[in-house]
C-alpha cells in the first residue's frame, strides 16, 4: 500500500498565463503576524519604582515627641527599645518626648541592635538592671537628701502671734516657733481627706464620700417623696398624648374638607 502524502490545495490558471505559474497553492484570506514587543504590563514602565525613603530619620541626641519617625526599614535590621515602638511595616517610631540613643544590650540579646528614647540629652542606654528608671512625667530624677524633711522649718508669712501654722508630727507653728497642739485646736481642724489612686491615675475620695459633701456643708436638700419617683416621666407621656391627639384632630379635619 502506497503512503499517504497530504499536499496543499492548488488552483489552476488559465492557459494563457506562463507555464510555471499555473499551479500555485491556496494563501489564506486573513494572514496577522504576531506582535515581536509586549505593549502592556511592565514592558514599557521603568526598570525600577520610586525609592521607598528608607532609612534613618533622626539621629542620634535628636529631639523627637511622641509619634515622629526614627527609621523606617523593611524587616527587623533595628529594634524598638526604651520609649519606643514598631509598627506593622517595621518603622521605629517614638512613644515620648526625648533624645534618640542607638544602642546595643548585651543581656537581653548581643546580636539586635536598638533604637531608643532617653529624657535627658546625654544619657546611655541601656540602663543597668537595678537602677531606677525615670518616670514618664516630663520630670528629672533627682538625689534624694536624707534628714531635710525632718529638722527643715517650713516658711511661712504670720500676721500676728495668734496665726497659727502648718501642723508638723503634733506640733503647731505660732509666732515662728513650735508649740504643742491642744484639744481645741485639734477639734477646729478640718479631717484629712482619705486620697486614693483611682484609675484614670488620679487620687481623689471616693464616691461616697464625695457624695457626703453636702451634708458635711450642712446644705439642706428638699426632702425625698416616693410619689415624685416618675414626675419627669410622666409628664413627657402626658406631652406625647396631647401631640398625638392634636395630630389626630389636624387629620380629621383635612379628611372631612376633602368630602
């Protein structure tokens, strides 16, 4: 059996053309050549983006306040440490008013290296494990002297030899000297007030003691009657019944104009 030879289809010419091209084989009707450059997507943008300012943003013993910028980063080649926070793209940014310190701590891991706020230009970090921290009042640390409170006189301005002073552990100053208080001084003056810290970080009484403030003040309140409970309540539903039936009157009337 002869193999199968597949050939493209011919048409003939007439015989009045030349010999050798009578027979030609079929072109297609529509011929597209495809496209040799990529005309959307990144072909035709640039190389390369924008730059994304990484980087540093303030130095080190620069003042910053809370919420500016100290690097900007992608990944963990800095971390946050005192005063100081990262957010979710790795920017390191400041938590309170201060200088910046860059900084290693060997104790709490060799290989990191730290960006931090300290209050006082000058200071190192880190600080040593049993030294106290400063508070984050705005306020500087100082030495504490030992015995002042104690022999120190407080000043004070009298008028007279009768003004009587500030109470030191049972003593009165009078005339500018230290007496012994007695037992009519002591039932004039007022009581201590009991402070706590509440949350908020505040000291102030309680509420039932502020409640009190009145009777301590000797103010008369009107009198409590159980009938006057729901006086304010019953009033507005009496003002809502008259609204309501006004409402009721104004439709009827337009109903019965247009009958």
């Amino acid at each position: 059996m002869a193999p199968l030879c597949l050939r493209s289809p011919r048409v003939k010419l007439p015989s009045h053309t030349c010999p050798s091209f009578q027979w030609l084989p079929l072109l297609p009707l529509h011929h597209s050549r495809p496209a040799s450059h990529a005309s959307e997507g990144r072909a035709n943008k640039a190389a390369q983006g924008p730059g994304k300012r990484l980087g540093a943003k303030k130095g080190a013993s620069e003042l910053v306040v809370p919420g500016n910028i100290i690097f900007r980063q992608r990944g963990t080649h800095w971390f946050p440490g005192e005063n100081c926070d990262m957010g979710r793209d790795h920017t390191i940014f400041a938590k309170e008013k201060g200088y910046v310190c860059f900084y290693k701590d060997p104790e709490t891991n060799p290989k990191r290296k730290y960006i931090g706020v300290v209050f006082e230009r000058g200071m190192k970090l880190p600080v040593p494990r049993n030294k106290p921290r400063n508070r984050r009042l705005g306020l500087v640390g100082r030495e504490r002297e030992i015995g002042t409170l104690a022999t120190a006189t407080p000043n004070r301005v009298t008028s007279g030899e009768g003004d009587e002073g500030l109470e030191v552990g049972g003593m009165i100053e009078q005339g500018g000297t230290l007496r012994q208080q007695g037992k009519e001084t002591r039932a004039k003056m007022p009581e201590l007030k009991s402070m706590e810290l509440r949350p908020g970080y505040q000291y102030r009484e309680s509420n039932w003691h502020i409640g009190r403030a009145a009777e301590r003040a000797k103010v008369k309140v009107r009198e409590y009657k159980r009938g006057d409970r729901f006086l304010a309540w019953r009033k507005l539903n009496a003002r809502k019944a008259r609204n309501a039936e006004k409402r009721a009157l104004r439709s009827r009337k337009k109903k019965g104009s247009k009958k």
